[in-house]
C-alpha cells in the first residue's frame, strides 16, 4: 500500500506504525484501549461491534470492543446481536462490500422487532454506523464489522481508514481468547444460576469476603458472628454451588457474574 490510498491528510508512516501495534494485543482491554487511542484520529468512534459465521442462518459469534454500560459482550445474547449485525451485513453486500456509513438509529428498532425490548441507553446515543467487513472464503467465515459513534456526519476518509485498518483489528481478535457473552437459554447456565439464587443473603455476603482473600476467623470479626458459623455457612455454599473448596466456589461465582 501507499500513502494515496490512505485518508486524507495521514502521514503514512505515523498510520501503519501505530496500525500495526495492533498485532501485539493480547486482551479485548488492550484493543479498546488501541482503538480509543491514536487510531481515533483516522476513525472516530465509541463501540466497535464484529460478528462472524453464517449470517443467512444467524449461526454467528461476536464480540463487542466498548467500555460504556450495556455494551460489552457479555450484555448481549446472539439472538439479540444477530438482527442487528444481519442488517448492518446486508447494508455493506449492497454497497458492493464497500466502506458504507448506516444511521445507526435503526439499532432499536431492531431490537423491538425481534421482541429484545428497549435498546441500552448508550446504544441510543449513536447516530451513525460505518460499516464493513472481510467475505467468506474457504478457510474463514464471513465477518462483519461496524464502529458505531455518537457523530450524525463521519470524515470523509472514515470509511478509507475501516478499510485499512481492518485487517489489523481482525488479527487482534483472532489471537485473543473469545470475549464471555451471555446465553441464559444454555442448560448449564440455567442450572449454575438456580444454585447461585439458593444462596441466602448471608451466604452471598460471606464469598464477597471469600472472594477477596479473608479467612474464615477474619469473616466473622468482620461480620460478627463467630468462626464455627462461618464455616457452617461455607459447608452449605459448597453444598449449593456443588464445589468442593473455596476457590471452585469463587471460580464459579465468578463465571456466573459474566451471565447475570
């Protein structure tokens, strides 16, 4: 590639030195902060949303690079992300899977007419979608990806500059670990969240503090019951939970936290 290719005033040094940082992520953390980073300057956005696998059967995964509330992966189920994400795809097929700037204010609506309820808040506040993605070929599903923003007009070297980039964010998330999302129709969730909702309040309170490392002595000086007490209560979460010590406990409460 050559500096005529890239948006309009880049320095094409400066752009492929800071693009290619991209191969050394390792946490979808890090690609949040590289996206927020420098690579604001060439595409402006808040959330960046990718999803991959056969859209004509909404057999897809997907992930979603945000810090703002309601919008991280594990907020949302495929079946949400799927409308969405098969709208933002046929959107760029019809652009001749180009660079395509959306009104992403249509997000709700299709949040409402797959019978998903109210969009989150910070969902929106964006105004624009710009929207593009890597086709199908032998070796890898379709990908679809759309960097959402709160800006009614983007530059016009946005679309340019997805196109660039692309193929650098796409290396980031295939050598990171997939980001938790959430599935509440899996039987297994099902079944770890009916024995989390068995513990009493009590319980609960006890593995805060068994989360952060406290002895069973040092919960009951912080909750005033004795050591006796707290190690029965601890029998009966081990019960419940179907562990066998502390840390499969907190293991377990961990991993449900991703789900509620």
């Amino acid at each position: 590639m050559n500096a005529a290719v890239l948006p309009p005033d880049s320095d094409p040094a400066q752009f492929y030195k800071i693009a290619g940082q991209g191969a050394a992520l390792a946490s979808h953390h890090e690609l949040w902060h590289w996206l927020q980073g420098d690579e604001q300057q060439w595409l402006s956005h808040e959330v960046m949303l990718v999803a991959w696998g056969d859209f004509r059967l909404q057999d897809l995964q997907f992930a979603i690079v945000s810090s703002l509330p309601g919008l991280r992966s594990h907020d949302w189920t495929v079946r949400s992300m799927a409308p969405l994400m098969g709208h933002f795809r046929d959107c760029w097929a019809a652009a001749q899977h180009m660079p395509v700037q959306v009104d992403a204010r249509v997000c709700s609506d299709l949040l409402r007419s797959a019978g998903q309820g109210s969009a989150p808040e910070a969902l929106r506040g964006m105004r624009t979608a710009l929207v593009h993605g890597l086709r199908a070929s032998p070796q890898r599903a379709e990908r679809v990806f759309v960097a959402l923003s709160r800006d009614t007009e983007l530059p016009s070297g946005a679309g340019q500059a997805l196109k660039l980039l692309l193929p650098f964010i796409d290396t980031a998330l295939r050598q990171m670990p997939p980001a938790p999302t959430r599935d509440p129709s899996r039987p297994d969730v099902q079944k770890h969240a009916a024995r989390v909702a068995a513990l009493s309040e009590r319980e609960r309170q006890i593995m805060v503090w068994v989360a952060m490392g406290k002895t069973n002595p040092e919960i009951g000086c912080i909750l005033h019951i004795s050591e006796f007490t707290v190690k029965n209560h601890m029998k009966s979460i081990f019960s419940k939970l179907d562990v066998s010590n502390r840390a499969q406990a907190v293991a377990k409460l961990t991993r449900m936290a991703t789900y509620a």
